[in-house]
C-alpha cells in the first residue's frame, strides 16, 4: 500500500500523526456532508425514507468491517452513550464487580463508577503492569465475582495491547459479559466479532473510523435485543417511517439493535461523510491499513533510537499505535515545539507522547517528524 495522501486535503507542510485525537475527513466525506447540509437548506428535499435509508447503510457498512450481521448494530453519538446502553441492560448485586483498566478512557469509566455506586458492586481497576503485559494482568485479577469486563484493544494513552481473544476464551464459560471500546483500535486494527463474541462493542466514529464528529456505531449481541434503549424516539418503531401512523403510536420495535439507535439516528448531516468513510476503509483493508501505519511506527522507532527514548515492546503494543516514553515528564514544550514545526502528535498521561499515523503519512512527515525530535533533543 501507498501512501493515501491525495485523497485527504493536507498540506503539504503538515505532518499529522495523531489519529487518535481526531481522524482527518476524506475529500469524499466532505463532499458528502456539504450534499448533507445543502439538503438542510432546501428541506423541501428531504424524505421520509431519509430518516430510515443511510443509517441502515452505514449499519451494514460497520458489520462488515466488524464481521457480524447489521441487525447488530446501532447508531450511536458517542462512545459514552453506547456503555450507558450496556449498562442499562446489565444488572449487578452487591457482590458482584465491574472490572476496568488503570487509567481507561472517562466515557468508559464514570458510567461504572456510577453503577458500582448504585449497585452497591465493586469497581476492580487492573493496575498497569509494570512490563506492559496488560493481557496476564486481567486474566490474573478475574475472579468469581467479576461480572462485567469493560476495556478496550489497546490502551489510548500509549497503544498497549490487550488480547481479546485469549481474554474471550478464558471467559468463554462463565456469566461474565465483555464490552469493549473499539474507538481507538477498528478501523485501523483487525478485529473479528465471530471470534471474540463480546456482548458489546462501542465505536465513537471520528478518529479510525475517518467519520464527522457525534456519531459511532455500537454491536451488541443479539441476547440483548429485547432490551431497554436510553431513549424513545419516534423513529424506533415499525411503521414509523409513515407519518399516518406516529398518532396511533405503533407498538413493536423495528428489528435487530435498532431500538438502540439514538434519537435522530437518520442524521444527514453525518450519515453521508461517516458512509464515505467505512466504504473507503472496506475498499482499502484494515488488514492493509494496520500494516501500513505499522510500518510507519517501525520507522520512527528505528530513527528515533539515539535520542533516549523508549516505546513499548512490539509484542505488547498495537502497531498502529506509538507511544513514545520519556524517562521523566515530557518536557512542558516539547509538543508546542512540534506543533511550531507542523508537527501534530498529542500528549496523554505524563510521560508518553502518543503517535498515531494514518493511510496520509508519506516519507516526508516520517523524515520531518524524525528531524524535528532531533533537533529538539539537540537544542
Ligand atoms: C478509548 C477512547 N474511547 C472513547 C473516546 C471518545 O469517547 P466519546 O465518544 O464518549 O467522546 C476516546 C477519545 O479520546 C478514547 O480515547
């Protein structure tokens, strides 16, 4: 795979590794949300049908990259919203616990924080592990009253992997339920529904995923179904997509996830750039994508292996996700120094810098974002 650049609009001066704050729209995306908000301006053009069509597009677009059925998925705005829909459809009692990461993202950490407390439950935060083997950390700390596993694929401050499979596996047997946090991992780094069969994966959709901001997709298994959706919106049921019928408030939901859709899940405004997306990620390969931002990582660690800095060992991080570790605190302008530079990479927790490439790097960000680390260790 080549370099993807001409499909993006980026300068040519601009060296953006930081995906994993925001993913750059396609040229086709943008396209397709101005086709989005013209319709906004001229409303005598939008349909009934529009409400329903391209969320059931972009349903089907996300299971195929996921590898699962759409009735599976739902729309969702954000990633806080999908675990508060788990969350909903998941009861706990006083002895039971909720297990997350050490340091995990907030949206997938204050909801269990919160059920704990309601729940009277335990919150059982895995520590870091000190040689980064997150995997053997979590399957060290599961015990009987481990209810819910709530983590991601790999940990957004500094790509650390976790094995859903081997964890899958291990729980295979038990009562537990498993979510994930996909936002920082697909898109960019394979991940197969059939093989690890979690109870939900929740995707916010603006980073891997190339989407606008305010929308992502959730999975949630087909056990689930029957549940309780956060919200009521007229648009859930059967029938609803003729106007007669709202008064006569039809009763029966419409198939699959969708009565965990949220409100305005027919949002023409986002649905046509985040479509664009998924289909230019199928058409590329997550496979391909995640070898290529690989590649990319490979590069700057070698480049960058004079200069004291230390990164994760290749067998405990995801490859598409760098974190650069300083020995101390990263210096308080080292980032401004690199954004001064057209430089983005973006700083989480306190002595990691985070990398995060994507298909519209090239050998000139490589060689420019290795020259500016340099210079600044010289200056
Ligand atoms: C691991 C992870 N999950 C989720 C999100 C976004 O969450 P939300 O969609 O709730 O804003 C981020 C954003 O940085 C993240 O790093």
């Amino acid at each position: 795979m080549k370099s993807q650049r001409h499909l993006f609009n980026i300068p040519k001066d601009q060296a953006y590794f930081n995906t994993a704050y925001f993913g750059c729209l396609l040229n086709e995306s943008v396209n397709a949300a101005a086709y989005g908000t013209n319709l906004k301006a001229q409303p005598w053009n939008i349909h009934m049908s529009d409400f329903f069509t391209e969320a059931d597009i972009a349903r089907q677009l996300f299971a195929q990259l996921v590898n699962t059925d759409e009735n599976n998925i739902a729309l969702i705005p954000s990633a806080s919203y999908g675990f508060a829909t788990a969350a909903k459809n998941l009861n706990l009692n006083s002895n039971d616990s909720i297990m997350v990461l050490s340091e995990q993202f907030p949206s997938n950490y204050y909801i269990w924080e919160q059920i704990a407390i309601k729940s009277n439950a335990t919150l059982s935060v895995v520590p870091r592990p000190e040689d980064d083997d997150w995997t053997s950390n979590i399957l060290n700390t599961i015990d009987d009253n481990v209810k819910i596993i709530s983590l991601p694929n790999n940990h957004w401050t500094d790509g650390g992997y976790i094995d859903l499979e081997k964890i899958s596996k291990n729980i295979s047997n038990s009562d537990i339920a498993l979510l994930i946090d996909g936002t920082q991992s697909v898109g960019a780094l394979p991940l197969d529904i059939e093989n690890i069969k979690p109870d939900f994966l929740v995707v916010s959709g603006y980073k891997w995923l190339l989407g606008p901001y305010n929308l992502g997709l959730c999975y949630i298994d087909p056990k689930y179904h029957d549940g309780d959706p956060l919200e009521y919106w007229w648009g859930h049921k059967e029938g609803s997509e003729n106007p007669a019928s709202l008064i006569n408030y039809p009763s029966e939901f419409l198939p699959g996830a969708r009565r965990f859709d949220y409100g305005h899940k027919g949002n023409f405004h986002l649905l046509p750039p985040l479509i664009k997306s998924l289909e230019q990620l199928l058409k590329w390969g997550v496979d391909e994508i995640y070898q290529y931002t690989s590649e990319v990582n490979n590069k700057i660690i070698e480049n960058l292996s004079d200069v004291g800095i230390s990164t994760i060992d290749d067998k405990y991080r995801a490859g598409h996700y760098l974190g650069i570790r300083f020995n101390d605190r990263i210096p308080s302008d080292f980032t401004e120094y690199l954004t001064d530079n057209n430089v983005h990479v973006s700083v989480r927790g306190t002595n990691t810098v985070r990398v995060t490439p994507h298909l519209w790097i090239n050998d000139n960000d490589i060689d420019k974002f290795v020259n500016v680390v340099k210079k600044y260790f010289k200056k």
